[in-house]
C-alpha cells in the first residue's frame, strides 16, 4: 500500500503522523489539537525519530503544547520517545493503561540495544528486524497517571477517550476515540497492509476490540502500523484473527505441532487473497503459539529469541507464501 511519510490532517484538528512501510518499528502516531494544548498519541521508536516528529508538528504545538501524551500499548516504537516528549514539556501527563505501565519495563531500550549489538546469529537475526533504528542512551519514561477500563482526558476543550481493550496485542492496550472529529487512534489494535502479531491474547479479546470499534460512530481511524483507514480496515483485521483462531484450534485439537501448524496455516494464509499481499507473514507463529497457550495453561511458549527465529524462517519460504 502507498501512502506519505509524514504529518497527515484528518480535519477537526486532527493529525496522524505516518511511517511507511508500516514493518518491524515503523509505526504511526497522533495528534489531537484543542484551545491552548494538545494530545500526543504514542511516540516513535527512538528519540530521533520522535524529535523529528515533534519537529514536524510543531507549527501546530506552538501555540498549543503538548499537555497530555497516551502510550496505547508498552511496545517500544509506541514508548521509546517518551523522554524526547518530557524533554520539550517536562510537565507533560504520560497516561496508560496499569498493564501497560507495568509491562513497559519488561522490555528496556538497553535490551534491543544489546540484541543488535550482539555477535553471531542472534545480532544478526535481531538486526534484521531492528537494524535500522538507534537504541543506545534511551531513557525509558514510564507512564504517572493510569488507569483501567476508561479514562476521559479533557484536551483544550474537548474530550477524549481512552478505552482498554486489552489485553490483546498486548496487556493492555488501549484505544483513543475522538468523539467530536468521528475519528479513533487504534494503537496496535490494528496493523493495516501488515499481519498483525498477537504477544498476548488471547485473539477473542482482539475480535472484541475490533467489535467495539465497529460499533462506534467513526470515519477516520488511525492504525497502529500502515496507512490511513476506515472500518472496511477493523473488519479486515478481525477476519484474520477469526480465520487464525478456528484454523490454529482446529490443529490444536488434533495433536498438530505448532510450528508445524504455523507453517501449514501460513501456507493457506498465502492462497488467501484476502491475507496474502499483507507484509510480515511470519508472524503467524506467534499468534499460532498464542492460540496454543490460550487453550492450554500448560502449553510451553518459546523465548523470544526463538520466536524472532520462527517468524524469520517462515519468511524465508518456510510457508511458501506467495
């Protein structure tokens, strides 16, 4: 899919800010503008490139500075600029989920440093997917106002809300709804033009998040990773995790293996028109493993080294994905 790297006007003063190609780290932000302050949705995946984001929007900051910022989920290319925020507006109120702030932790900036860094096969898997982004120096800043289930921040008068739908992609992910502009920020809850990968789960959780924006009074959504979108983009979102769930159960039941179920799954995925142009496709053996671990407390989920490992062999041709 094409689209524009860059600052995008969705009207109502809203903005998206857009990374092509949508892959590994290369996600979307936002900003909702109101009288005297703004909201800032998720920062980038690392301090250069959030501050030329904030670059980007400040014609508009300038009179209306960052107030408020909203990590939607703890992945680090929604996290990672947090400090370049505080840096410019040391009294900004970061707001997140409590699953949220309790999960960023657990995957530091230092962490995906070391792992690029490293020697051998692993630096070198790990470069594959990150290479392209500058870890080093990023202090983590964590969020200091939380909340569960919803949360309304008043922005320059107008109200937005915030809605856990986790956990799904994550713990605990959240949505960002703009009643008066008709327009949500998804966060991860959507990845469009890409697959979207499952770490938490379980993927019913998901298909409830995708229900719930499907219900609401929007036009405009923001996805986490890709381009612009509506809800032709939730509904399609929700018939990959749909398809996923019952093909990954149904092997489950009998006995299948799930990598090997992956590799089979991901080979139906790619004679699939409705999933087989979409980036990322390795992805299915984290969200097969999610499926597993879901139906089974028991069930043994490989470390992320090897699940890194997984998702690069099946791209490699291991699911013949055409």
């Amino acid at each position: 899919m094409t689209y524009s790297q860059g600052l995008h006007e969705l009207g109502d003063n809203c903005f998206a800010y857009l990374q092509p190609d949508g892959g590994w780290g290369w996600s979307n932000a936002g900003l909702i503008v109101g009288e005297g302050q703004s909201l800032l949705v998720d920062t980038l995946f690392d301090t250069k490139l959030t501050a030329a984001m904030l670059d980007t929007m400040s014609t508009h900051t300038a009179a209306a500075p960052i107030d408020s910022l909203v990590n939607t989920h703890a992945n680090g290319d929604h996290c990672y600029g947090n400090s370049e925020v505080r840096a410019r507006w040391s009294g900004v109120d970061i707001v997140a989920t409590e699953a949220t702030s309790r999960e960023m932790p657990e995957v530091p900036p230092s962490m995906l440093a070391a792992l690029n860094k490293a020697p051998g096969d692993v630096g070198e898997l790990f470069r594959n997917f990150f290479g392209e982004f500058d870890f080093d120096g990023i202090e983590l800043e964590l969020p200091n106002t939380t909340f569960a289930g919803r949360h309304t921040v008043e922005v320059g008068g107008r109200s937005v809300e915030l809605i856990e739908v986790g956990p799904a992609h994550t713990a605990g992910d959240a949505i960002v709804h703009v009643p008066d502009a008709a327009t949500v920020y998804t966060g991860d809850i959507l990845f469009i033009g890409g697959t979207p990968i499952v770490w938490a789960g379980p993927l019913g959780n998901w298909v409830a998040a995708c229900d719930l924006m499907l219900a609401m009074d929007i036009t405009t959504v923001v996805p986490g990773h890709g381009p612009l979108t509506d809800k032709s983009g939730v509904r399609e979102v929700r018939e990959y995790l749909c398809f996923v769930d019952v093909e990954a159960s149904g092997r489950h039941a009998a006995g299948i293996d799930a990598f090997d179920a992956a590799r089979d799954i991901g080979r139906a995925l790619a004679a699939d028109e409705r999933f087989s142009e979409w980036g990322d496709f390795g992805r299915i053996a984290v969200n097969v493993d999610t499926v597993y671990r879901s139906l089974d407390p028991n069930y043994a989920t490989p470390d992320v080294v090897e699940q890194f490992r997984r998702m690069a062999e099946i791209e490699a041709g291991g699911a013949a994905h055409a």
